[in-house]
C-alpha cells in the first residue's frame, strides 16, 4: 500500500542544513510522489507532542528553493527526549502520567502520517530509533527515516554529516576577522573556541579551512604585516592530549619572536581537568536533558586563556566562540549537493516504507544507503591520526603527546 501522508521535523541545535533539507525533501515528494501531502511539525519533537503542526500548500511547493539562501530551521528547533518523560512534563509538553513515545506514537496515527521525517544529530535520530521501535513493537505501520545533522561530523558510522563542512568554513571566515584583533596590542592571546562536544574533527576542519585561505593572501613584513602574526600557533582538540608544560615554553618563544599567539581549540578539549576542578570545589555540572555536559557554560575557552595567558606572558587574553556563527548559516555548495542527495534516497526510502538513517555509510566505503537505527549513535572521536592534522602540527611546532 502506498504511502499519503508524510510528517517532518527538525531538532537538535540548528545546523547549515535544515531548511535545505526541508527544500530538498519537498523537492524530492514533488519529483517522485506528488499525490503524497507533506506535513511539518513546529520546533521538533515538542510540535510532535503538542500536535502543532501545518500542512505544505501550493506556494511552498512551488517555491521550495526560496529556502536553500537560509541557515537555521525554517519550522523551528527544539531539544526534547521522549524517552524523559520528566522534562517534558516540566516543559509542558505532556500531562502528568502520561508516556510522551505513546503521546507521539498516537499524534502520529491521529494525523495520519505514514512516514516520518526526523532531521538532525544523533540524539533526534536515538530518539527516532526509539519511536520506530515503538511503533513497530505496537504495530502502528509507520516508517521512520532520519536525515544526520550535526557540525560536530561525530555520527557512527556515517562518514560525513549534513552542515559539517559549512560550518568548518564559516568558522575560518569568522577567524579571520577575529585573528585582526592581534593589532590592538602587543603580546595578544587568541582563543578561538570551536564547537564539536567530545570530537575535534571540527575544529581541525576550521583550522585546515583557515590556512588555506590565509595561504592566498599577501603580506607586508616590513610594516609588521608578517603572515606569522595571523597564522595558527596551536590547535588542541579532546582526543590528543595536551601537555601545558611543554605548550608554555614553546608559545613563548612564538610570542617572543611573533608578538602574538592565536590558539584553535575544541569547545572539549581540556573537559576532563575543568569538571574535576568544579567537582573539587562543589559546583554543579550543568547538563541537558539528554544528560550531556552544557560545554559552552564549561568555557574550555576561557579556561585554556587563563591558564596559559600568565604563563606565556600575554599582556591581553581574547576568547572568541564562533560555534553559533558557524552553525546558523546557509549551507555551502559542497552542503547542498550532499543534502540533495540524502533527500532524494530519503524520500525513495520512504515510499518504501523502510525506516533507517540516510548517510555515507563508512562500512561501505563511504556509499549513500540507508543504515539501520541499531547502528547510529553519536561520540564518535575524530581518528586524527589518519588526517592531515599531525602534518599541520609538525608545521607549528606541537608537539602531539
């Protein structure tokens, strides 16, 4: 039996790939199943449980690449895990007593959705595994597919997610400007925090997206326009560990001999010491509601720039975050074609009625397929070793531990 309804959503943090993916799934409907109606769900998993929802019309189908210019969600993000059902209690979203999968599950069947569209990390797709078991276990006949979206590219066993490769080039964008700071003063420290929770690959893609484009331009040495000024001097990440003591004599030659130091660092890197510092003094570790560490309420940051600032003799310390300007834009080309890609064995998948994860499976050497929900899940460390980044390292003059 044919498929008739269709419902979306998005969830998680923003990323430079959710309103394109909502475009390209239109588009994709429009081109193989124009009969079927498309439904949205507003602000994720909570528009699900709420039943707030609306119904695609003439204009947008028509107009669906009015959407591929825009970062963010054109429908609304929102982080919800239906399997803790006292968040969302507390936020309103189901009465007391009440199972938030069998809220879901019954929304669905009450709006006639055959499929079920979930884009976003690995947190939206574990808890789209754990509806379609639901739904399977209690014989709903629904299919659940899930587009990966995350910056973070730390998706088992998906090679490269949706927004990543955007968000690495917006944050090479951003340093750019930021790294003109090095002017105001001498002996500057610039801490450019990157996002990426415990996977550094992002912050080594901003850092390899940065070089390349520092590589095209030109500089004035005799005026104190040398390219070392604006260049990369250390960049640490969770999986390689970080030796302050031999950090501190090295970046103070650089300061010594540069006038500056300019530091890329991964929103995780360094987690371990500061949580056992606030355990030591007794603060609480702030935490979401899929129990993840709030790691920008850490500062890795912050906390590196302290620690190293004194050390190296830096007369100003600078700490600059770009994660929200990096995940809220548009995608890039090398993005939209992936995203279009994704989008289209997405929906052939649904007409199936098959559920899964649409991604680059690694198992198969990088081949877009359709990958079981048993097999996602999310921590999947940047495997550095086997990149460019110890290369890049050898350039700077860091040592990796």
């Amino acid at each position: 039996m044919g498929i008739r309804r269709v419902g979306i959503l998005t969830a998680g943090g923003i990323a430079p790939c959710l309103s394109a993916s909502i475009a390209y799934l239109i588009e994709a409907y429009t081109q193989q199943a124009s009969n079927v109606e498309i439904l949205f769900y507003r602000y994720g998993y909570g528009g699900l449980l709420r039943g707030d929802f609306f119904l695609i019309d003439g204009e947008m189908r028509k107009n669906w690449q009015n959407l591929l210019p825009f970062g963010g969600s054109a429908v609304g993000n929102s982080r919800i895990k239906l399997s803790n059902r006292d968040d969302c209690e507390k936020r309103g979203f189901i009465r007391t007593g009440q199972d938030p999968q069998v809220v879901a599950a019954e929304r669905l069947r009450t709006d006639a959705i055959d499929v079920l569209h979930t884009i976003g990390g690995d947190d939206t797709n574990s808890v789209a595994a754990q509806l379609a078991a639901h739904l399977d276990r209690n014989g709903y006949g629904l299919a659940v597919i899930g587009l990966p979206k995350t910056i973070d590219n730390d998706v088992f066993p998906i090679s490269q997610t949706l927004g990543a490769d955007t968000a690495a080039g917006e944050g090479a964008k951003f340093f750019a400007n930021i790294a003109n700071e090095c002017t105001t003063c001498p002996g500057m420290l610039i801490v450019h925090e990157v996002m990426g929770r415990n996977c550094g690959w992002l912050t080594y893609a901003t850092a390899r997206a940065y070089l390349a484009m520092l590589a095209g331009r030109k500089f004035l040495p005799s005026i104190g326009l040398r390219r070392e000024r604006w260049g990369i001097h250390g960049i640490y990440i969770p999986e390689m560990p970080i030796n302050f003591d031999d950090e501190v004599g090295r970046l103070q030659r650089i300061m010594a001999d540069v006038g500056n130091v300019n530091l890329f660092v991964s929103e995780g890197a360094g987690v371990a010491s500061i949580l056992r510092e606030m355990e030591e003094s007794g603060r609480t570790i702030p935490r979401d509601a899929f129990g993840h560490i709030k790691l920008d309420q850490l500062n890795a940051g912050n906390w590196i720039g302290d620690r190293l600032g004194s050390a190296i003799g830096a007369q100003k310390v600078l700490v600059q975050k770009s994660g929200y300007f990096a995940r809220s834009a548009a995608p890039n080309e090398f993005d939209l074609q992936l995203i279009r890609e994704t989008a289209h064995l997405a929906v052939q998948c649904a007409l199936q009625k098959k559920s899964g994860v649409i991604g680059k499976d690694e198992a198969l050497g990088g081949q877009m397929t359709l990958i079981n929900f048993a097999r996602i899940r999310g921590g999947k460390p940047f495997d550095y070793k086997n990149s460019d980044l110890p290369g890049m390292l050898a350039n700077l003059g860091q040592q990796i531990c």
